[in-house]
C-alpha cells in the first residue's frame, strides 16, 4: 500500500490556477513476479525477470484549471513489467527495465537504464 498525499495547488505562467483532483488517498499493488539467474563468465551474472500487478487507487485521478475539470475515472489499472539486471562485478550492476501501465481511460510507458556502484 501506499499513501499519495500530494496536494498540487499553483498557479501556471498564465496565471491559471492548476488544482490535482484524487490526492489524499491509497494505491494497493498485488502481483506476481518471476525472475532467473545465468553466469556468463566469472563475475558477470544476467538475472532477467517480469512482473505483473494489478493496481487499485479508492478515488479518481484528475486535473482542474480555473474551474474546468478533466477526471481520469480509472480507479484500476493493470502493471507489466520487463527487464534485466547485469552484475559486472561484485559492486557494478547495470539494470534496464520497461514499465507499462493500462487502465480502462489511461495507458502510460516507461523506461528506465540504472547504473548502481556499492561501496
């Protein structure tokens, strides 16, 4: 579970008061996740995996600007997501990954490239 307590009221360059509808709420994620390990050589090591969750938010998201409003109705969504961990050495790993998100009025795509060092 996880609380989205963001409060987003401003103003935009034109002086538009902006206001985030569906803040102040919980997002619960449950899903399933499968990966496997391979070495190659003797420190390098490729663990590619998948996940998929299924996502419920209790309120809608949505956007008003001076008074017009734009709600997203999706309160469930379904998660995929791609990738693959390259373990260089013991404190150098390399990680890709591909994040999709559809819902019954949203789609969303991501992509990440991390570089993580250990000390």
């Amino acid at each position: 579970m996880t609380y989205l307590g963001v409060n987003g009221k401003f103003s935009d360059s034109e002086n538009a008061h902006v206001n985030l509808l569906g803040s102040r709420q919980l997002q619960t994620r449950v899903g399933v996740q499968a990966k496997a390990q391979f070495s190659l050589y003797k420190n390098i090591a490729i663990e590619p995996f998948a996940a998929v969750n299924a996502l419920y938010h209790n309120k809608p998201f949505g956007v008003e600007m001076d008074g017009e409003r734009r709600v997203i109705n999706n309160k469930t969504a379904i998660e995929s997501q791609l990738g693959v961990a390259v373990k260089i050495k013991s404190h150098l790993t390399l990680q890709a990954t591909f994040n999709r998100q559809t819902g019954k009025h949203h789609q969303a795509k991501q992509g990440a490239l991390n570089l993580q060092w250990t000390f």
